[in-house]
C-alpha cells in the first residue's frame, strides 16, 4: 500500500507541461491581386491581415512563426528596378521579396521577436502585412496569389490548486487507514 501512496503522491507532485499547438491562417488573394507603386520611395503600397479572431489567448504564449507569400512579377534588381519588401504595421521589416519575373515564387520567413511581440498586443493574435516597393522609381507592378501564416504557441495548462491536492492526499490516506489488514498465523 505504500509504493500505491507513493505513486499517487509522485503523480501529483510532476510538473504539468506546455502542450505546443501550431495553427495557420490562409489568404488566397482574388487572382491576381496587382499592386502598383504610384509614388517614389519608401511607403506601404498594398495592407493585408492574418488574423486568429476564435483563438482566446488567455494562457496561451506565443512561441514562433513563419509567413510565406506566393506572388510574381518582382524583377529584384534593386536599386535600378523594382524591389519589394514586407513589413509590419509598425514598420518592422519582414523580408524582402525574390526575383518572381518568369514564374510565381512562394517566399517564406520566420518572423522576428519584435514582429511576435507586436501580435501579442491586440485583443486576439493578429499580423498586419505592408507591402512595399522600396526603390525611388514609380509605376512597378507586382501580382499577388496566396500568403500563409503559420504560428506556434504553447497552450500552459493550471497548477493543481492545493485544495484538490489536499484532497486527494487525504483520500488516500483514508483508503489506506479503511483496509483490513491480513495476518497469517
């Protein structure tokens, strides 16, 4: 009866642990969705958001995340012709997109600390993405098809309150103290 005390007790007493869960959100823009830089410099051209309205944060902790973007029509010959880059809603660079002259092309990024951390301040977990043409030319088009992204958060489970505890220690012990004891003669 003692090593079933001591199994119960050594359950009660580990640790619970995070369950890591991985959710994405999915954007298939109207094909295509064109965008064209109409001034010169460095200014968000085209807005879009990833959003986990139906995800209550509460005790849960973002740990990561990835964005991909599909698209095509960025020649990436910066500085003498179009270059165009991602950035956050409070300007946080992202990353720069490829060369997508001659077929689409699906970047992919993990998003920085700072990036997470601006997700983390809204009311549910939600990501908005500037894009931008980041040369002093006019007039360049890129053509948009899907962007994806990806989070990894860990679901942190409660402690067990010492109530419940106490409870079932002293369930134990009266299980223990109610049995009959067997002798042998």
């Amino acid at each position: 009866m003692k090593h079933i005390f001591a199994f119960f007790l050594g359950l009660a007493l580990i640790p619970a642990t995070a369950q890591a869960v991985t959710l994405s959100d999915l954007i298939l823009f109207p094909t295509p969705t064109a965008i064209t830089d109409k001034a010169s410099g460095n200014q968000i051209n085209f807005t879009f958001e990833h959003s986990f309205p139906e995800l209550s944060t509460s005790g849960l902790s973002l740990v990561s995340g990835a964005l991909s973007l599909t698209h095509f029509g960025n020649s990436n010959s910066e500085p003498t012709a179009e270059a165009w880059s991602l950035f956050s809603e409070s300007g946080v660079f992202i990353g720069k997109l490829s060369g997508s002259n001659s077929v689409k092309i699906t970047d992919s990024w993990e998003l920085s600390g700072d990036v997470l951390n601006e997700m983390k301040t809204k009311s549910f977990w939600n990501l908005n993405v500037g894009v931008s043409e980041i040369t002093p030319f006019n007039n360049e088009k890129i053509e948009l098809y899907e962007s994806k992204l990806r989070i990894n958060y860990d679901q942190i489970p409660n402690a067990v309150e010492p109530s419940s505890f106490f409870l079932l220690i002293s369930g134990i012990l009266m299980l223990m103290s109610g049995r009959p004891s067997v002798r042998q003669t």
